[in-house]
C-alpha cells in the first residue's frame, strides 16, 4: 500500500501514472498520423489511377475529372482532419474516416470500372 509517509514511493507512483498517460496518448496519435500517412497516399495513388484509365481510354475525360475532384475533396478533409485533430482528437477522428469514406467508395467506382 502506498503511504503518503514514503515520498518517494509517491514520487515514483506519480512518474509511473504520468508515464503511462502519456504513452497511451503517443500510441493514439501515432496511430492517427499513420492514417494520415496512408490517406495521404491513397488520395495520390486514387489521382494516379484516375489519369492512368483516362489515357487508357477506360475512363472519359469527365469521369476522370470527377474522381479527381473528388480526391480533392478528400484531401481538404484529410488537411482539416489534422487540424482539428490537434484540439479535439474525437472529431479529427470523425473527419479522417469521412475522408476515408471518401476514398475507399473512388477505389470501388474504379475498381468497377475496369480500372486497377
């Protein structure tokens, strides 16, 4: 049992807690810089393969256009999402999954599309 008569097992008590809080909070925003990572290189990948099956000739010029667009769409969210990140990490959360969202339904439009 810890006694408030032993100051440096207090003290030790208190580093120990301290350590552990932050460990938790760096394992959360490591994990969502590396979503970050991964949306980033997505929204670039998903760009790629837009103008890739536009010279192929498996996407129009409007289509292409419009997946474009709309990666960068996602990207905006992706920016936001680590602004907001920064002061409440539940909406910055909340706004890298909608961008997310964004770019697994243009991986499933091109994947539908003949486009790999």
């Amino acid at each position: 049992m810890l006694s408030l008569k032993n100051p440096f097992a207090l003290w030790l008590a208190t580093v120990v807690l301290a350590l552990a809080a932050c460990a938790s909070e760096g394992l959360a925003l490591d994990t969502f810089n590396k979503k970050v990572v991964g949306a980033y290189a997505t929204v670039q990948t998903v760009a790629e393969t837009a103008n890739a099956a536009l010279v192929s000739g498996k996407l129009s010029k409007a289509d292409a256009q419009n997946v474009v667009a709309t990666s960068r769409t996602a990207l905006a969210a992706i920016d936001v999402a680590e602004h907001v990140h920064a002061t409440d990490p539940v909406a910055g959360e909340n706004k890298l999954l909608s961008a997310l969202v964004i770019l697994q339904a243009l991986q499933a439009y091109l994947a539908a599309q003949g486009v790999k």
